[in-house]
C-alpha cells in the first residue's frame, strides 16, 4: 500500500499573492493575475499581458545576502519554501536537517538562464570564454539545491523535470523516499518563471489556439511527512495526498481520454473512494482545445454529464508550465482554508501534457490547522 502523505504547510509565490493565506484569499474571490508586462523586459513580448509578478524583488523576500545571483525561478522557489516551513511551523536545526529533503518539479529549470548561457558560447570570441557565473543558473536542479542551501537541508534533493506533470510526479517521488525511510519530511514542490524566451515559445507554439490562458508563474511548496506519523506527533494538517497517478498514452483523442479516464479510476481506486465522494475536480484546462476536451471527455467517463464542480486555475492564475500542476493543488487546499464547510471532502486534480502524458491526484483536505486530519 502506498504511503499517505500529509501536508502540514505550504506555501505559495504567484501574482495572486504571496504566502497561503492571502493566495487563499484570492482564490476566494476569483481574483485574477493578469498584468501589463510590456515593460518588465528589455526584449520585445509577443502579447502585452501575462499572469506574472512584476514588481518581484527578491530582496523584499530574502534579503540583499546572497541574492544578487538567484535567477527568477530558483528565487520564487527558495521564498516559496521559506513560506511553506513558516506555515507549517517547522524548524529545522540539527536534529532533523539531516532528515529534511527538497523535491522539485520544473520544465527546463530557468529557460532566460539556460539561454543566455548558451548565448555567450556563441556571441563570444571563444566558446570557452563565457561568464562562468552563469553557469550555476542554467543547470536544472539550481532550484532545488539553492533551497537546501538557503535552509541547510541536508536531506534527500531531487529535481524532475516533467513539465505539465510535474506535480504528480514530484508527489509520486515523494511518497517513494518517505516511505521507503530515505526522509522524515519532504519539501516538494514546483516552479516556472515568465521570460521573454518563454513568451516567444509559447506564442511559436500555440499559435493557432488564440483562446489559450495567458502565461503564468508560480512556485509552491508543501510541506509533506508521513500522514500516520503527522498524527501520532499531533500535527495539524492541511491535507493528506491519497493517489497520485501517472500513465502515457498514444494517439490522441478517444484513446488519450479513455487513458486519462483509466489513471483517474486507479488513482480513486488507490485512494479508497468512489466517483461520487469527490466534490471538487481541479483541472488542467489552459484553453487549447484539444488538450481540454480530452480532460472533459475523460471525466464524463468517469463521472457522468454533471459531475463535480470544476475548479479551472488557469483562467485566473494563467498558464504556468511545470508549476500548474501544483498551482491546482495549492488552489484546492485554499478552498479548504477559506471555508471550514468543505472539512474532509475530496479533490481529484487532473494534467494533460501535448505529449501524450496524463496524471490525477487525489487528496483530502482541512481548513482548520488545529484539526489534525480530522481526527
């Protein structure tokens, strides 16, 4: 049986706000993160508005020590992980660094940093006379281990790089290294940054889908232990991860719904509840329709034409790659923290990627922290 995880903090860096409980109170009021970016960038964008955070200083969250250097992703992760150990009320000191681990979802890493490193090999007279600064920021798991770094966690540190699936994968990893006794308790985690090289991506990408959400950017980090002993130490908790389930499928169309119609039975299934306990599904949906229509087709096959409510992150929180998968988590769990009338319903969150790729997660949440799981 696979472990529970329990979340026992998370914590939240986007244009909806920073911190649980102001991204909790947006979320509440629908509040949405588009904003002029025309002028956050010295390079030209192809669209003049993006859900990002344009006025970030890293400086406000983190201090001037020590963060001149950060790119945007791994300084949105590094204050997303210090938000989430304050919620939880964890303090790591020598008796538990050693236990404590980072693991974190992303598409590329830093997609500017990676760029501009591959830049200067070509701009300059010899490959090998780049800026060796440069370097550190455009390897993938930067993020993370600027994290571990930053809050001397000297435990399991992990990147996956699985895009729009990052979070079901990261939870999945996560689960594995708990239970098998690598780590007491684990950041996990996801983050994307807006960049111009993103932007243009996009724009090349997904021309011919004018209705697509806007792009987005984000890092959230749960705090996450084994839920049994989270409630023999009588630790509040957020939520408990019951499923998280991947699979990848050819084809596309029927046969890439009815594969996302099969991981969300197994991952009900794994979770010990049926199609009609779940009251709230958080979907994928960015507004490619092809990508949404085989979220919808797969959840009339499992839950009928009506179905749970729908809980679309995107069209307020904008599309925001490897980070959207946790965005949808961390969206559920402001639902449960706003409103104690939803205290141990069940969520189902579902991600498609273009490649064929699929995941669904299902957890359990709380809205008051001294609840302790319900118990």
């Amino acid at each position: 049986m696979p472990t529970t995880l329990a979340v026992t903090g998370w914590g939240v860096l986007s244009p909806l706000g920073a911190g649980a409980d102001e991204f909790t109170r947006a979320v509440a009021e629908r509040r949405s993160g588009l904003a002029d970016v025309s002028g956050m960038f010295d390079e030209p964008l192809p669209q003049p508005k993006a859900c990002a955070i344009t006025d970030f200083d890293v400086r406000e969250h983190l201090g001037r020590k020590r963060t001149a250097s950060l790119d945007r992703s791994t300084a949105f992760a590094v204050t997303a992980s210090g938000l989430a150990l304050a919620d939880a009320g964890l303090v790591v000191d020598e008796d538990n660094r050693d236990e404590v681990g980072v693991v974190l979802g992303t598409t590329l890493g830093s997609l500017r940093a990676t760029a501009e490193f591959d830049r200067e090999t070509l701009v300059n007279e010899r490959p090998y006379m780049v800026e060796p600064l440069l370097f550190p920021n455009a390897v993938m798991n930067c993020a993370a281990s600027r994290c571990a770094i930053w809050y001397q966690l000297r435990g399991a540190n992990c990147t996956i790089p699985a895009g729009e699936l990052a979070a079901v994968s990261v939870l999945r990893y996560g689960r594995t290294l708990i239970g098998r006794g690598h780590a007491d308790t684990l950041l996990l985690g996801a983050t994307e940054e807006f960049s111009a090289h993103r932007a243009w991506g996009d724009h090349h990408t997904h021309a011919g889908d004018p209705s697509r959400a806007p792009l987005g950017e984000a890092a959230v980090v749960l705090v996450t232990e084994d839920a049994r002993a989270a409630r023999a130490a009588g630790k509040p908790i957020d939520a408990e991860i019951l499923s998280a389930e991947f699979g990848q499928y050819e084809g596309g169309g029927t046969a890439f719904a009815t594969g996302l119609a099969e991981r969300i039975r197994a991952a009900l299934s794994t979770a010990g509840v049926t199609p009609d306990q779940v009251a709230v599904v958080s979907t994928g949906e960015g507004g490619i329709a092809r990508l949404d229509e085989v979220e919808r087709a797969a959840l009339r096959e499992v839950f009928g034409s009506s179905g749970p409510e729908r809980l679309r992150v995107k069209e307020f929180a904008g599309e925001c790659g490897g980070a959207s998968g946790m965005v949808q988590i961390a969206a559920v769990l402001a639902r449960h923290r706003a409103d104690s009338g939803h205290d141990g319903e069940v969520s189902l969150v579902t991600s498609v990627s273009p490649d064929g790729a699929v995941g669904a997660v299902v957890l359990r949440g709380w809205s008051k922290r001294e609840s302790n799981g319900g118990s």
